[in-house]
C-alpha cells in the first residue's frame, strides 16, 4: 500500500470531494423540483436524529484509528494495527446493533414527540440501516487514512455520490404518486443505497490489499482462533476508548446542538406565528438547498482534515514542532485560499444562484445572510482536527460546547420574533460558527504558539474586495444576451482568472504549490 504526502493526500481527497459536492448537487438541485421545499424538509429532518445516533458510534472512532494506526505503522508495529482495527470494528459494530434496533423499535415515538413532523415517520424507517453501515465504513476509512493511502476512500464516496444521484432522485420519482411524505422516504432510500455502495468499494480495497500481503501481515483483520485469550487487545481498546471518547463528545455536542436546531427552530417558527408545513418548507429550504451551496468547498477542509490528522500525530509523536507549524500553515493557507472566492460568489450572485439551482430566488436571501462567515466554515474543519490530533480533543469539546450554548439561546430568541422568522435562526448559526472558529484558532495559539499567518489574510481580503467588484460588473453589464446562467457563469470565470492573477501577485500561491497539482505538476516538472 503506497503512502501519500500529506499535500498529495489533501489533494486526493479535494479532488474527491469536489466531484461528490458538484454530483451531489444534482439530487439536491433535481429533489426541491420533484417533491418541493417542503418534500426537503421531510427529507432533512430526520438527519439531525440520525447525526446523534452516527456520532454515538462513529464520533471519534475513525479519527482514532487514524491516529494510532499511523503511530503504530511509523515504528513498524503491524501486529498493532490489526489489534486497533479488530477492536473498532468490534466496538463500533456492536453498539451498531443496539441503536439500530431501538430506532426501529421507538420509531413511532420518535417521530411524534421528538421530531417536529410525524410525517418524517417513513424516511425515518427507512434511514436506520445507515447506522451499522457507515459504522463499519468508518472504521475501514480511518484504517485506510492511517496508513495515509486516501485513494480508497476518495474511491468510495465518488461511487457513493454516482449511486446515490440515481437512487435519490429514482426513489423520490417513483413513491410521488403515494405523497409526499413517501416521496422523501424513497429519497432517503437511495441514500441507504449509495452508502451500501460506498462500504462495498472500501471492502473490495480490503481485499485487494489483503490478497498482496503473504501471511497476512498487514491485513485488517486476521483470522484469530476463539480460544485466543482477550488480554491481548486491551491495550488497543484503551488506547481507542481514550481518544475516541473525547472527540465523540466535542462531536455529540455539534450533533445534539444540530438536532435540538431543527426542534428550536422549528417550535421557535410556530411562536412565531408561522404554521408547520410551512416551518417545514422553512427549514428544508436553509438545510437542503441554502447549506449545501456553503459547504461546497468544504471538500478541500474536508481534505485538509484527513490529512492532518496522520501527518500531525507523527509529527507530534516526535515532538517535530516544527512540521506541525509548517502542516497548520499550509492548511490554513489552502483553506482561506480556496474558500475565499466562493464566499464572494455567494454574496454577489445569490439571486442568479438559487435561480440557476434551484428555480426558486425566495432562498436567496438566507445565502446572503451566511455567505460572509463562509470562510469560518472552511478555517474550522482543520483547526478542529489539528486540536484532535495534537491529543486537544477536550479543547475542542468545550469550544463546541460553548458555541452550541450560544447558538440555541439566540435561535429561541430571535427565531421566534415574527419579523425576523428563520432569518433569525440563520444569524444564531452564523455567530455559532464565528465563536467556535474563533475559540479553535486561539486554543492553537495559546497551547502550541501556532503563527496564524495574517499577511495572507490580509492579502486574501483584499482580493475578495477586487474580484467582488468585478464579478457584480460582470454579471450585470454582460453583453450580447440575457441569460442568467450564461452572465453567472462569465461573472463565475472571470472572477476566478482575476483572482489567480492575484494570488500570483501577492505571492499566495507559487510555482512550488503548482507543481503540487496533478497532471499540471508533472507537466510543469517535466519543462523544468
């Protein structure tokens, strides 16, 4: 199994991520015209439940299997690597079982006093087989990243995304004629569906990987005899249990946060005057249309996560202080770098934006709104994971705890003012991804004096200022036709032109970052 660089992991798995991200959007975009904002809604809101139950069992589990299979792997110990993998994939599939089992169990209860909608009843049934399949992806997935191969997990969640566009938008088509409530379980079962997809991709990697090794000796798991005493792996089961536990904490609380969201929100909605299907239509409309559009880029923090968190535990595993500066100053850079722009189309084009997606420019609002704290988005993904991997899991917990506090006070307070309505929600979960960016970064400063490197932020503001005029002249004085997504996208290309030329000359990027890419990089190294 071939180790990548942590840049050339990043980037594996950036490329990845934004094929699924710009993919995943053709359900997203294809679903509110097929079953409407409030058929999103339905959709959505059993997500939040669903997040809790994930978290339970996967919080912190893949992050941990990361972490010390790549310590383990360092010095050689295989032998170790298969004890932390057995042990996951025990523990993870194991309390799978359980929550499984209660969820089909209390379903009807569920969904009549805890969620806001007891039409979610359907989608709720049928999103429970999530719970043991992901488990098990997510222990393959931090076995994989641990050994800083991304290639089989960028495999499997762009054949995921591929089956999932079919599934999603088939299931959804196909129940319509039953209602829609059966229209946004069928979209929930293709989503079963292109996860099944994903973990077989990554199993099939297993085995290929497994059939290399003889004897055995760096497959997942190894067949052990039942008699086997289990002492042996306690020392696996400690090591997990005392890195997972603390960032599935910092994780349950971002997922009970988003959860009791969806409930504050809509109960704040309803106070406010505004009945239930259209606190629905509401709610569906900021998570499945408005947040999707933000978190786009996300796939590079999402990259950038991975991949530090092997690069940084060996790093910190040598007391290297001086590759872990060097590692959060590239991803800081990379993050603020490539999230910028899309943080100024978000702004200047909302309208053409949600016209061109989603056909529907009454979103258009709420983008505004949450387009200027996209870039604490994208700087939150990597200072968390640098807090997890730098054993600060406790750190994190706390400033997301904190941020969830804040964010839950203002959605009961300015949510239920009639004349803020969901806006009001939509600037409680700006100052929540504000405050927790925020409290991150100074944790990082304060605990391992990580430089943030504020030239580049300044430079980047300043771009961001230059390409924001010019994409809105753009747009609005394009010549020779009328076309929305035409003018959107000239105003999208020239936008990015201008803002490399800028990076080039304020010296953000350089010929060194280039060559990093692929296929421009060895084109460019082979000119050299």
């Amino acid at each position: 199994m071939k180790k990548q660089t942590f840049i050339q992991g990043t980037l594996i798995l950036f490329a990845a991520g934004l094929l699924n991200r710009i993919l995943g959007f053709i359900p997203r975009i294809t679903l509110p015209r097929i079953i409407g904002a409030e058929g999103v809604g339905l959709y959505q809101l059993g997500y939040p439940f669903l997040l809790v139950m994930l978290t339970i069992i996967t919080g912190g589990v893949p992050l941990a299997v990361a972490k010390l299979v790549a310590e383990a792997d360092s010095v050689g110990n295989q032998q170790r690597v298969r004890n932390i993998v057995r042990a996951a994939l025990w523990m993870t599939s194991s309390v799978a079982v359980v929550l499984t089992v209660t969820c089909l169990l209390l379903s009807s209860w569920i969904t009549t006093h805890v969620l806001t909608d007891s039409r979610v009843y359907y989608t709720f049934l049928f999103m429970t087989p999530n719970i043991m399949i992901i488990a098990v992806a997510s222990v393959l997935r931090g076995y994989f990243q641990g050994k800083q191969n991304m290639i089989p997990t960028a495999a499997s969640q762009v054949t995921e995304t591929i089956v999932r566009i079919v599934t999603v938008i088939g299931g959804a088509y196909l129940l319509l004629p039953y209602g829609l409530e059966w229209a946004a379980a069928g979209a929930m079962l293709g989503v079963v569906v292109g996860e099944l997809s994903g973990l077989l991709v990554l199993v099939l990697q297993w085995r290929r990987h497994h059939k290399k090794k003889d004897n055995n000796t760096d497959s997942i798991v190894k067949d052990i005899p039942y008699t086997q005493p289990m002492e042996p792996e306690r020392p696996a089961w400690r090591s997990l249990v005392r890195i997972a536990i603390p960032v599935t904490g910092g994780k349950l609380i971002g997922s009970l946060s988003y959860l009791l969201e969806s409930i504050t929100i809509a109960r704040s909605l309803a106070a406010a005057g505004i009945v239930t299907a259209v606190a629905t239509a509401q709610y569906g409309a900021l998570q499945g249309m408005i947040i999707p559009i933000l978190l786009l880029p996300g796939a590079l923090t999402y990259s950038l996560s991975v991949s530090l968190v092997p690069s940084l535990s060996e790093a910190y595993g040598r007391k290297d202080m001086v590759t872990i500066h060097i590692r959060m100053h590239q991803a800081i850079r990379l993050a603020l770098v490539s999230g910028a722009p899309f943080a100024v189309v978000m702004y200047i084009l909302a309208l053409p934006l949600c016209s061109v997606l989603y056909d529907d420019i009454s979103v258009a609002p709420m983008l505004q709104w949450m387009a200027p704290v996209a870039i604490f988005i994208y700087l939150q993904a990597p200072l968390q994971a640098a807090l997890q991997a730098l054993d600060r899991p406790g750190t994190a917990l706390m400033n997301t705890f904190v941020g969830a506090i804040v964010k839950l006070g203002l959605i009961i307070q300015l949510a239920s003012m009639p004349h803020l309505g969901i806006q009001g929600a939509v600037i409680a979960i700006n100052v929540n991804i504000m405050i927790v960016t925020l409290l991150h970064g100074w944790s990082l400063i304060r605990t391992f004096k990580i430089k943030i490197p504020w030239i580049d932020f300044a430079k980047v503001g300043v771009a961001m200022i230059i390409i924001a005029g010019a994409i809105q002249a753009t747009y609005q004085h394009f010549p020779l036709t009328n076309s929305v997504f035409i003018r959107l996208s000239a105003a999208c290309l020239v936008g990015l032109c201008l803002y490399v030329a800028l990076l080039i000359m304020m010296k953000l990027i350089d010929r060194n970052d280039i060559t990093r890419l692929p296929l421009i990089g060895r084109f460019l190294s082979s000119r050299t």
